[in-house]
C-alpha cells in the first residue's frame, strides 16, 4: 500500500538528504513525493533557505527541447541539485512520486495562453486547459520527469480549470463575493475556450454574456447573495441545458488531458490525480468529474483536511460515491494537529478511510513531520492497515437496470 510523505528538493538541501530519508523510514512510509514544480502561493517553509525563489518553476533540470511553445522556468534549486537522481542514490529501497502542478502559473507565459473570466480578465495564474500549447505543456512535463527518472507514479494536481474560492482572485474583486459569485468568475471564457467549446457545439458566447449579466447583478442593491444567490443559481443551470452541456464538456475536456498523460507514461508509472475542487460538490462547476478523472488516471489523491473529523469522513465518503465504487483512491491528510489533535481523532480517521475503501495514505508535507516527529505518522499508517484488515470486501454496487 501506498505510504507517502510529501516533500520538496529544499527540504532535501537544508536537513541534508540522510536525515530526511531517515525521518521517512521511521514514519513507515515507503514513497517519498517529491515536487517538481512550485506554484504560485505556495506555503512558506520556515526551514527553508530555497523555496521562496521563483513561484511557477520547475524544480529538476527540464531538457527544454522536449517543449513547445511553452516551456518551463527552472527554479535556481535545479541548476545546482537533482533532487530525484539525488533520491534515488540515495534511497533505492524508497518509490519516487513526482508531484506536479498541472494548469498553474508558468512566469511569463504569454497572455493567450491564461485563463480569461466573463469580462475578459486574464488569470495570469492560470493556464487554459482548452489551449493546445498548455495541453501539450502539461503532457510534456509529465513526460520529461517520467522518461528521466525511475518513478513510481506521476502525481498531477490540478490538471484543469481552477475554483473560484482558492484565493487568487481575490485582487480580481472591487467588493466581497461570496462564494457562488467567485464560482462564476472561475469559469474561463477567453478566445480559445469559446472556439473549443463551439467545435464541440456549446454556444459559450451566449453563456459569457449572461455570466456576466449574473456577475454585474451582484452588485445591483438588494442582491440576493450567500445560499438564496446560489440557490437561484443553480436553478437556473438545472433548467437551462446549455449550461449543462458547457459544464460536461469542460469535464470531458480536463479528462482528456489527463488520458493524454496517461498515454506518454511508462506502462509501470502510475498516474495519480489531485482534483482541484476543495468542496467535492462543487466539481462539476470547476471541470472536476471525479468518475471521468479515475477512469482515466490510474488512481485519484484526495486531501482530507476539514475542520472536523466529522467532516473529514463525510467528505471521503462523498468522494467515493461521486467517483465511483471501482475508483481507486488515495487520501492526504496532514501530520498530528487539527484536527488531528490526539490519537483518538487519529484512529478515528484513518479507520473511517480504511473502511471507504482506500489504497493509499499520505501526509503533507516532510516540513509538518520534521516539527511534530515520524511517530504520529508511523501510527497512522499502522491504524491504516488494521482498518483495511478489518474491512469486508468492497463489491461494485449492482445495476438496478
């Protein structure tokens, strides 16, 4: 079973490479997943003496003649430090997991290439999974780690379109949205998208228009907003299928990219999926169809990381139900700390997704377990397995047809 800590090149530099291979060992995992690319926003290391340089890198040595029209910045990291040829010197008893940020920023990329919102606003932030050069971009970048390196599995975050609520928009806003608000401004309508989606016979023209017409009656005096905004809302979609063919295709179309990986992949590396959307219900607004996505990827890789773990379990079980009992998943939880506080909140988690069904656990990031020690990890893993030993076999649910 999957067992992971995630880590990044600069944790490898600045507790040295032993050390952080004997943290891993003593926490019991067997896979160390490793960034290739940092993105924008990325959380701040305080160990760290590298990773503030350069949002939107690539984090190995990239052989840039692999790429087309877009091709990647390396990070100063790269130039000095082969994490993943250093890793697997130095710990060949250890599986490599290359954690990649799919449709995030590249620095510099050209305007065409981003996102746009309704009122033609680029994200420079954001690729656009509808455009050919960042489709063949994303597949490239798979491709180079894969062919490069003896890998275990590619680990691909984010492959499409981006939700309105992750916070880069926010410098977008003249006033507070809510979160149905932040959903519209999420959805791409830049040239490009609205070519791909009229060859696929959506009229995304039209649906830009009256996105905006929703948008600007935001700010109209006595606007309903919160719940009843997004209740009107989503009435609205359910009743006009336009809008449900949009929103299928933009699905269709970030499950195609990730068969394209899929594709260029050696046959023993494995393709894992981090969806974008952090509320599961939202998916289909953000092009995330967790049962298209594990259908074409070789497994999904979930974070857990609600406020309680109530919330955490019903979240997991909302995944499996919307991917699929056949889907197979994995689960990232953080180390020790809300919400898991103590070994009784611990157990009651890792039981409850041993009980879902799971094939994999793992834990963000290597710099959370360098604070709290390998042991809580350790423990977690071992109630992993005494869970998936108690639970009955999992049958796909039959087909009332």
């Amino acid at each position: 079973m999957y067992r992971a800590i995630y880590a990044t090149p600069w944790d490898l530099l600045d507790d040295g490479i032993e050390q952080v291979i004997e943290r891993v060992r003593a926490s019991g995992a067997n896979t160390i997943t490793l960034a290739a690319t940092l993105s924008a926003g990325a959380p701040a290391q305080p160990h760290s003496t590298a990773a503030a340089a350069g949002s939107g890198t690539v984090c190995f040595p990239a052989q840039l003649e692999r790429y087309g029209h877009i091709k990647p910045r390396l990070h100063p990291v790269a130039s000095q430090f082969d994490a993943f040829a250093e890793l697997q010197r130095a710990a060949p008893d250890l599986d490599r997991a290359a954690w990649v940020a799919g449709c995030l920023d590249v620095p510099e990329v050209a305007e065409r290439y981003v996102c746009q919102n309704a009122f033609g606003q680029p994200y420079p932030h954001r690729l656009n999974p509808a455009h050919p050069a960042v489709r063949d971009y994303v597949v490239n970048l798979c491709s180079d780690l894969a062919h490069r390196y003896d890998l275990a599995a590619v680990v691909l975050e984010e492959p499409g379109w981006l939700p309105g609520d992750r916070g880069e928009d926010r410098e977008h806003a003249a006033a507070p949205l809510d979160r149905w608000a932040r959903a519209l401004l999420a959805l791409c309508f830049a040239e490009t998208t609205r070519r791909a989606a009229r060859a696929a016979g959506v009229d995304a023209e039209a649906l830009q228009a009256l996105a905006r017409e929703w948008l600007e009656g935001c700010r109209a005096p006595g606007a309903a907003t919160g719940g009843m905004a997004a209740a009107w809302r989503v009435a609205d979609l359910i009743g006009d299928p336009a809008w449900a063919a949009f929103l299928d295709w933009r699905s269709r179309l970030v499950a195609s990219l990730v068969s394209d990986v899929r594709a260029v992949l050696p046959a023993d590396t494995a393709l894992v999926v981090i969806p974008a959307a952090p509320h599961r219900g939202a998916t289909p607004l953000e092009g995330c169809d967790l049962a298209l996505l594990a259908r074409a990827a070789d497994a999904l890789e979930i974070p857990v990381s609600q406020a309680s773990t109530e919330e955490m379990y019903l979240d997991a079980r909302d995944v499996r139900r919307r991917a699929g009992e056949e889907a197979a998943l994995r689960f990232v939880l953080r180390p020790p700390g809300a919400p898991l506080a103590d070994d009784e909140a611990d157990a009651e988690v890792v039981g409850a997704l041993g009980e879902i069904g799971i094939g994999g656990l793992a834990f963000y990031d290597y710099a959370r377990v360098r604070l709290s020690g390998p042991a809580p990890v350790h423990a977690a893993f071992q109630r992993l397995d005494a869970a998936v030993s108690r639970a009955p076999p999992r049958r796909p649910e039959q087909s009332s047809a």
